[in-house]
C-alpha cells in the first residue's frame, strides 16, 4: 500500500481574521476551537494550524441548502500548556448529515488525511523549554474531541462505556498517570486515569488513551440572552440566603482544585473567568458569623479557555437551593456581554453560543444544563494521540 497522501498544512498567524470566518457559519460544530481562537490570552508558544491556507476566502454564509464546506482540519496547540489539554482541534467530519455533501460524502476516508496532516506537521514544531520532563513529548492531550473524530484516530468503534473519567499528563510510558499530588494532599496516581488503547491491527489507530464519553450540552444565543434577563430574578433569593456574588480570589485556587477530579493549575485558573457565591459580611451560620469581604466561598464556576462551563461546584450545605443554576446563568451571562470579564471580548452578537461538557454520572450538572435550557449536542473526549505512531503510519507502506 502507498504512503497517504496528506494535505498542505499551513500556520494562520492572524487566525481571527482567517480562519475564523470559515468556523463561524459552522456554529455550533467547532464551537470549542472557535472560543480557544477568541481566549483573550494567547501564548507565545501557541501554534494555529488548519489544511486551508490563509489567503482562502471564507464563505459569505451557510445554510442546509447551500454548498458544503470541503474538507478541512483545523487546530489550536499550546504544549506549555502540559499536563493540561493542549490541544483543540476541529474537523469537518464533525458536522451533520445535513452538512455533508452528496458526493463525495465526508467520510473518515476524506476526512482522516486532513487530521493526519495536522497532527504529524506538530512533531516538526520545537518544544517549549517549559515542557514537563516527566512527560513524554510524544504523546498530545487533545481536549473536547467529536466522538467521530476519535474514532477516526482510534481506528476502530469506541464502545459506549469505555474509557475513564478523567486523563492528564500521561508520563514517558503511556498509560500512566502524572506523578504528584493534588491540592488536598492526595496522590493524582489515585485520581487521574487513562484507559490503554494499542493501536488497530487493520486500521492503524494512534490513540493511546481516553476518557469516557462526555455530553456536550448546548446552549443557543437566544437562551442566553433569556438568561441574563432572569439572573436579575436570582439576585432576591441570594439576599434571602444572605450571598453576594464575587468572583474566584487567588488564594482560593488551593479550594477549587480540592473539590474536582479534572486536574487545573492556579496558573490557568488565573487566566479565566469565574462567577462565585459568598456569605455576606455578619451572615449568622452555625451560630457564629463570618468574615465579610473575606466570607466564605460556598459556589463557583469558570469559564475554560475554550468558553465551556468548567469547574461548577457548591458546598454541601448549600446545596437544593437552585445556586448552581444562578451561577451558571451569571457565568454565560459574561460572555453574552462580551466583556473582559468573560475573557471573550470578541463575540459577535448571535454567536453567544456556551456549552458545557458532562459525564453522564454527573446528575447535578445534567440537571443543571437542561434546567437552564441546554440541548444535547454530541459527545466528545479527552485523549492522548501517539504523535511517533502518526509520523510512523503517514510515510510507511502500512496505510490507515
């Protein structure tokens, strides 16, 4: 069998300017890499890459009816970003049936060489001298990726339960866990975990480990904006409660970590937008008072760098009182202002989109997203692609 033919892969150094015109009409599908494009913090090591060139003038439009995009493949990339997700990628094998063209169709056929192109030209990028020593260089924490994309990767059907929960910062010798413990003290080798995946016998895949399958919930610009409207309603069952709304100090990260399984640094945590609840200064609890502008933290969320609700969580005690759904409404509220706050300066109205990523044995957050209007999407993982395998498969006989 010959070696694949790949597509050029081209940088995009201005990729808000060309690129995202061609992911914009595609809304919803590609909705994470579009918010990473539009993160107002963008590395120096960051790296934009997609099989359209620059130059290629974007559609005015898309709809049903009219022509189908080609196939492309795009991707954000950030490896000092390591062992936190580093990449974000889109591909056009994502979009719906609706979206497909009649022939030829968009299969993993023309669809899987644009992805290949993108993820062997990475191994050509130098490393930044940030990168962890303990971690293996050729192994890609891809984050937030289309059920049908993985698929592609892997190779072969991913069953419907495989996988764990939460994957990070695989070491030199994949499948296993980064060394080191979390802000509560306990060993992340007990809570960070990847399932094994060799590659496919007949299909080459290159995926070396994955999370279960996540549940992207959507939520519309429309909803969003009738959410903003009720948050102004949420803020008499706060004085009741006797909460005011803050946002994440600092010296609160050490809290955030403690509370979640998804590994997250202070240093990216620093750089997102965060909703919280506090107690109000003289608040009686538990027969004492607390602090005021100091009083305790009971619920928070964050919007991630690439624009999904991330780390909702509310005390114990607070909890049956509707907080989270308060939270999450003034969280995509932010980004519905399209203020600094959010992180997000540049989205243009009509395209608020927020989505949020749920495991589903998470029946808060689930209640949480339909209560507040959300629609499932499609599901998607976390996963580690074997970047050596890529490079292997693409310029040998072997094919995928």
């Amino acid at each position: 069998m010959a070696p694949l033919l790949l597509p050029e892969v081209h940088t995009h150094p201005s990729p808000r300017l060309t690129l995202l015109p061609h992911l914009l009409p595609l809304l919803p599908y590609g909705l994470p890499l579009v918010r990473r494009l539009q993160f107002h913090f963008q590395s120096p090591h960051a790296h934009v890459l997609c099989t359209i060139a620059p130059n290629t003038p974007p559609p005015h439009s898309r709809t049903t009816t009219q022509e189908p995009p080609t196939p492309f493949a795009a991707l954000y990339l950030d490896r000092s970003r390591a062992p936190e997700t580093e990449c974000w990628l889109f591909s056009t094998l994502e979009l719906p049936a609706a979206l497909q063209p009649a022939s030829p169709p968009q299969s993993e056929t023309h669809a899987l060489p644009h992805l290949l192109a993108l993820l062997s030209h990475i191994s050509t990028l130098p490393l930044p001298a940030s990168y962890p020593t303990t971690q293996s260089s050729s192994l890609l924490l891809l984050g937030s990726v289309h059920r049908s994309v993985l698929q592609a990767l892997v190779g072969a059907p991913i069953p419907p339960h495989a996988g764990r929960k939460v994957i990070s910062g695989p070491s030199a010798q994949a499948g296993s866990t980064h060394s080191g413990n979390t802000a509560d003290g306990t060993s992340r080798a007990d809570r960070v975990h990847g399932e094994w995946r060799g590659s496919s016998a007949t299909r080459g895949g290159c995926v070396r480990g994955h999370t279960v399958p996540y549940r992207k919930y959507l939520f519309r610009p429309a909803t969003i904006a009738r959410t903003t409207a009720e948050d102004r309603a949420g803020d008499g069952v706060l004085e009741g409660l006797g909460l005011e709304w803050t946002t994440v100090r600092e010296g609160e990260f050490e809290l955030v970590a403690s509370r979640t399984e998804i590994p997250r640094s202070g240093r990216t945590m620093r750089l997102l937008g965060s909703v919280g609840l506090r107690r109000k200064a003289g608040v009686r609890r538990n027969g004492g008072h607390e602090g005021g502008e100091d009083g305790q933290l009971v619920a928070w969320a964050f919007l991630g760098p690439d624009g999904s609700l991330t780390s909702l969580h509310v005390e114990p005690e607070c909890r049956g009182k509707g907080l989270g759904k308060l939270v999450t409404r003034r969280l995509f509220g932010l980004l519905a202002q399209r203020g600094e706050t959010s992180g997000f300066g540049d989205v243009r109205v009509g395209e608020e989109w927020c989505h949020s990523d749920v495991a589903a044995d998470n029946a808060g957050s689930i209640g949480v997203a339909r209560g507040l209007g959300g629609e499932e999407g499609w599901e998607c993982f976390w996963g580690w692609v074997d970047l050596g395998e890529v490079g292997r498969r693409v310029v040998s006989d072997e094919g995928w």
